[in-house]
C-alpha cells in the first residue's frame, strides 16, 4: 500500500511539474535565428535552429532538452541546453557551476532587474537584465506579455556597456534564445546573431517576424572580404580616428555594426572617422566606394 501510494504521489509531481515546465519549451517548441557568418571568404546569412526534442532529469528537475543546431561560435557553442519553467520564469542548466540560473523571469515590474553568471575563459562576468517597460503583445491572437530590457556587462578588463532587447513569454528573448556573450566573444569576429525568424510549438501555430523570407532561409551576401592592409584602414586597433584611404579621393560610404548585429556608426567621408563614442571591442566595417563594397573587422580600444 505504502508503494502504491509512493507511486501515485511521484506520479503527480511528475506530471504536475511536467505540465508545468510545457509553457516554455514543450516538446516540438522549435526557434529559427538569422545568423550572419563573416569569416572566411563570402558573408553568408544561415540561421541557428532550437528544438525542444526531449526531458531529462538535473538535480531532481524535469528539463526541456533543447538541441541547438549549427550553435553560434562567438557567444555560447554548446550544442544542447537544459531549462525548466517555474512561476513565470525560465531557469537554464549552466555546465560550468553544475547549477541552475534565472533565465527569464516574466512576473516583473518596471526597474526589476536580475543577474547571470557567465562562464568567460579563466574568469567569470556577469550580465544583468534590467526591466525597462513591459507591454502585451498579440502573437497569433494569443496575448502574452512582453519585457522591453536592457542587458548590462559587467567585465574584468571592458568598460560595462549594456544592449537593448525584448523577452517575450513563451517564445523568450527576441534576439537570441541565450542572449548572453562573455568578454572574450567581443574579440571573436567568426558570426553573429541577427535576431528571432520564427517561432512555433504544437500548441501554436507558426508566427514568423519577418526578418526573412523563409525560417530556414540562406544565402550569400554578395560582399567579399578583401585582405586590406593599413594603407586602407588605419590605425587598427584605434580609440579616436581611423583613416580609410580610397582610390581617387572617392566618397566612402560606412556602416560599422557591432557582433549582436546592432548598426551603430553610418555616414560617409573621403579619409577619417570618428569613432570615440564606440565601447571597446571588435566591429565590423562596412564600406562602399567606386561601386564596391568591402569588409573589415576593426578593434576600439579604450
């Protein structure tokens, strides 16, 4: 009687916590990133995809497994990741610490913040979320609640800087699902995350944000890079000017983005550039002249 009582009981919470982890990656949950990956040869746009394929059992948690298909290199590689959903939020399995972490947490107000742990090398940064405003927001006729926030650094040897993005319950971080880059992923310059393409699970229909055209979408970028020397762009590393140098005194068009693929300097100039108001880290530099378009990766020192 004792056993079948155990059993029922453990029954109960297993469903019970089951059914409470499925509003945040149930099973079938799929995710599609744009992803731009510039090094080496030609740009090419492809996507990371997120399924939700499984559970598993951590410390006594029954986990989302959700494998991670062509994992971004310049943020967080690993291939599979373990959450579980809890009162309105969402906790991560963290490898490194052998211990959970507040992902998400949608029972917020206006100026909440919380904090994360992340692995960086030989050291440990970390990143806070601060609540900025939050919103409704209908998706598919569902109404679900949005966080507009702010992702701030915490570095040992960069200045904190912060990064703008929404949470959305159920679907998570519109950006990227772990929208979370150590110091040392801002000197890596193999591919960044460009933001959410789609998002379904079989409790609701596919929602695409239109970023592209098809979640599974690729492409090459018709943009080469050109091994260019400082006779181009110098100096390089710089913290105030860089000077372009182009053929014929031509107008030079430039774009510079940072590696969450926010654009964050454009204009035009025929020789120098300003760029004392950018953090310290490695960007990507845009350029036209002459009917061409070139390429190079540019580090800010502060």
């Amino acid at each position: 009687m004792k056993n079948l009582l155990k059993f029922i009981v453990v029954a109960f919470l297993f469903i019970f916590t089951k059914s409470q982890a499925q509003y945040f990656g149930n099973q079938g949950a799929t995710w599609y990133y744009s992803r731009v990956y510039v090094v080496p040869g030609p740009i090419t746009e492809g996507y990371v995809q997120i399924v939700s394929d499984g559970d598993s059992i951590i410390h006594g948690k029954l986990c989302n497994r959700l494998h991670v298909n062509m994992p971004i290199l310049c943020g967080d590689g690993q291939g599979t990741k373990f959450t579980y959903y809890s009162n309105d939020s969402v906790y991560f399995y963290e490898p490194a610490y052998d211990s959970f972490q507040l992902l998400y947490c949608m029972n917020v107000s206006i100026g909440d913040s919380w904090s994360i742990r992340v692995p960086d090398m030989n050291d440990e940064d970390t990143i806070s979320v601060h609540v900025n405003s939050t919103d409704i927001v209908s998706i598919n006729g569902e109404p679900l609640k949005r966080l507009h926030v702010s992702y701030v650094t915490q570095f040992d040897n960069m200045s904190n800087f912060s990064y703008d993005s929404e949470i959305i319950e159920r679907i998570g971080d519109t950006r990227y699902m772990f929208n979370l880059f150590p110091e040392w992923s801002y000197t890596c310059d193999e591919s960044y995350i460009s933001g959410l393409r789609c998002y379904e699970d079989p409790n609701m229909p596919l929602y695409s944000t239109g970023l592209t055209s098809a979640c599974d979408f690729q492409a090459t970028i018709g943009i080469e890079e050109k091994e260019l020397n400082q006779q181009f762009v110098y100096p390089n590393p710089a913290s105030g000017l860089i000077y372009l140098a182009a053929e014929n005194d031509a107008e030079i068009l430039f774009n510079i983005i940072d590696l969450l693929g926010n654009s964050v300097l454009t204009g035009s100039t025929k020789s120098e550039m300003n760029i004392s108001s950018l953090k310290s880290g490695s960007y990507l530099l845009f350029t036209q002249f002459n009917g061409v378009m070139n390429l190079q990766r540019i580090q800010v020192l502060k």
